[in-house]
C-alpha cells in the first residue's frame, strides 16, 4: 500500500514537472520571438538607409505591419509619421494597395501642418515596393512653394497681356478713327497725338520687361564699379523734369556731393529715375520732391521724399510686387507700368542693397535706397573720368 501510494506521488510529481517544463520552453520561445523582433523591424535591405537619407523629399519606408521602419526628420516634422504610425489614412490605403499588387502609385495629397501655420501643405506623393520584402516605400515631395511660383507665373501672364493688350486696342481702334477723319486735319492731328502717347506706353511697357527680365534672378554683381551719386541723382531728376514743371513741383537734392557707392550706373539710374518718376505722379501740384544722401557706416543711404498722396499701411507690403497697383484708374492715368517698384527691389538685390518705404496716407511717402558705400582707398575702375578722381 505504501508502495502505491509513493509511485502515485511519483507520478504526479513527473507530470507536474512536465507541464511546468514545457511552460517554461514555450515562454523561452516566446520571449526569444518578442527579443527578436525589434531586430527584425529595424532592418533593411543594404544601402536603402543611405539612399534616403540622401533623398530631398519626406521618406518613409513601412513593414508588412504597417508599421513604420524608417521615416525622414521632413516626414516628423510635416506629422505624416508619429511615433511608429504613419498617420494619414490615404497613404496607408494606398500603401496596403501596393504592398498586395505591387504597382507603384501616385497620388497628391494636403496635410494640416500646425507647426508652420494654420494652413496646409501640399504634397505629390509615390508609393512603391522595396524589393520582395514587404516592404513599402513612401515618398512625398513639398510642392506649395511649385504651386505658389505657378500661381506667380499665371498671374505675370495675365497681367502683362492685358498691359499689353490696352495700348495695342487703342491704337487699332485710334487708326480707324484717323482714317475714316482724313478729311478732317485737326480730328487728325488729336488722334495722332493720343496715339503717340499710347505707343509711348507700350514702348515704356516693353522696356520695363527688357529690364526686369535682365535683372531678375541675377546673381549679385561680382566686381561692382565705384559711381558718383551725384551724377546718377542729376541724370535721374533730369529725365523727370519736364513732368515736374507741368505740374510746378519743386526738384532738389543734397548730400549727393562726393558720394560715391559700388554698383552698375545704369541701372541706379534706372531705380532712381523710377522713384523719382513715382514722386512727382503721385504729387500733388506746387509741392517738392527732395533726394538726399547721407552715409551710414559702410552703407549709403539715398532718400526720395514726396508731399503725395501717400500709400495705406495695408498695400505697404505688396507695392513692390510686378503689377501691384494701390491705386489702378489713377495709375493708369498718370502712365505707369506697374513694373517700377519691382524693378527697383530687383536692382538693390542685385547690388547686395535694399529699399525700404515710409508712407502716411495725405501726407507723403519716403523711399529708402541702401547701397554698399566706397571706400575712398579702393582704386578707381578704368570707366571713371578725371572729374571723379578729382572729386574723390
């Protein structure tokens, strides 16, 4: 009897050795699958983490969990990926989609970018298989900045044909009237004189685009020639003469006397006549428009101030824009292009400078040219004339 019951407990001692032996083994295995995992979820085929590291556009690369393996700093920072998640729910369906046919696609989405601001980022993005693995590559490229200079684009087109467009109508429409009036010299003598102004317009159209199209882009200038301030201002405040005396606005200028900056002449001619030409079409009769120059440091600071009619404080920030008009019908009535402005902004970047503008509406505007200052040691360059050797 002793002896059964001993091999009773014998046996139950076996079997529960058994099963906390097999326990154990399937513990062992499951944690050993769990310690193994991360490894494997970490991995990748060799030379793909160069590769997008190496890639300009968001990357991210997804397992057959959808889990995220990799993703660039860009795709974090945009919030396409959080933690290992990617987030947006149409490009996981089209990854899952490209993961079972393993056809690459493309799609375009917009995400809500907190980080830069309330307004959401648009995105071109390719999806495709990585290999026979499961994986699955994401790449999503930023194109608001394409789309903005699209946009830009567009609108230089449509601006520029119909400044085009207005001159050219009116001289069509002007030469039928002079013909069907042959008979009549004075009537002709009127149109022929509207139609001078006209083509004068479309000439000064034309110009302001050979202009613009030179400067815009180009990269500063490398060896700029030392120019006499003096005898830009002159050349400038010359050509708008005429103009001002119809309208008996006084000219002035000081300061500009041995002032001496680096840079191309004609094309501060160029911004200092379009100031300038903006003063006095912007004046009213009887007042002055003054330019003055004053060194700062090694800088040269030239001003154009007028007792216009001023601009509002919300149409500041656009004034330099191709075609921004703060006020069309009176733009058009004084002749101007819409292109001035720009154009001098461009002519400062170009000559490593900047402009900048004071304005209050009844009470006049200020325009602030700062270019690099010449220093009375540098050598003259070999355009320079004996006056300006003398004068320096």
């Amino acid at each position: 009897m002793q002896g059964e019951l001993l091999a009773a407990i014998a046996g139950l001692v076996g079997l529960v050795t058994g099963v906390a032996a097999g326990l154990a083994f399937r513990i062992s295995e499951s944690g050993g699958s769990r310690a193994h995992e991360p490894q494997t979820r970490t991995e990748l085929p060799a030379g793909i983490a160069e590769v997008l590291a190496a890639l300009p556009s968001s990357a991210v690369v997804l397992d057959s969990a959808d889990r995220v393996l990799r993703a660039s700093s860009a795709a974090r920072a945009y919030g396409i990926v959080r933690g290992d998640e990617l987030v947006i729910g149409d490009l996981l369906a089209l990854a899952r989609q490209v993961r079972r046919d393993g056809v690459i696609r493309e799609t375009e989405i917009e995400v809500a970018v907190h980080k830069f601001g309330p307004d959401s980022t648009s995105f071109a993005v390719r999806v495709a298989p990585l290999g026979g693995t499961g994986l699955v590559l994401v790449l999503a490229e930023d194109q608001t900045e394409r789309r903005r200079v699209e946009a830009v684009r567009r609108d230089f087109v449509a601006n520029i044909s119909h400044e085009l467009k207005t001159p050219v109508g009116a001289l069509s429409l002007l030469a039928e009237t002079v013909a069907d009036a042959s008979d009549d010299p004075e009537a002709v003598r009127r149109f022929t004189g509207r139609m001078q102004q006209e083509a004068a317009r479309l000439t000064s159209v034309i110009q302001d685009l050979i202009t613009l199209s030179r400067i815009q882009g180009a990269e500063p200038m490398a060896e700029p020639d030392r120019i006499s301030m003096e005898s830009v201002v002159d050349e400038a405040l010359d050509a708008v003469r005429m103009a001002a005396d119809a309208k008996e606005i006084e000219l002035v200028s000081s300061g500009t006397e041995d002032t001496t900056v680096l840079g191309d002449e004609g094309l501060l001619v160029t911004a200092m006549r379009n100031l300038v030409a903006n003063a006095v079409a912007y004046s009213p009769e009887r007042t002055r428009v003054s330019v003055t120059a004053e060194a700062v440091d090694d800088m040269v600071e030239i001003s154009v101030a007028d007792q216009g009619i001023g601009i509002p404080t919300q149409d500041l920030e656009r004034i330099f824009e191709r075609f921004y008009r703060v006020d069309a019908a009176r733009s058009r009535a004084t002749g101007g292009t819409g292109l001035g402005l720009a154009i001098v902004k461009h002519i400062m970047t170009h000559h490593r400078g900047e402009v900048t503008v004071w304005s209050k509406e009844g009470s006049g505007s200020t325009f602030t040219l700062r270019l690099p200052r010449a220093q009375t040691r540098e050598p003259l360059s070999p355009g320079e004339n004996t006056n300006q050797e003398a004068a320096q």
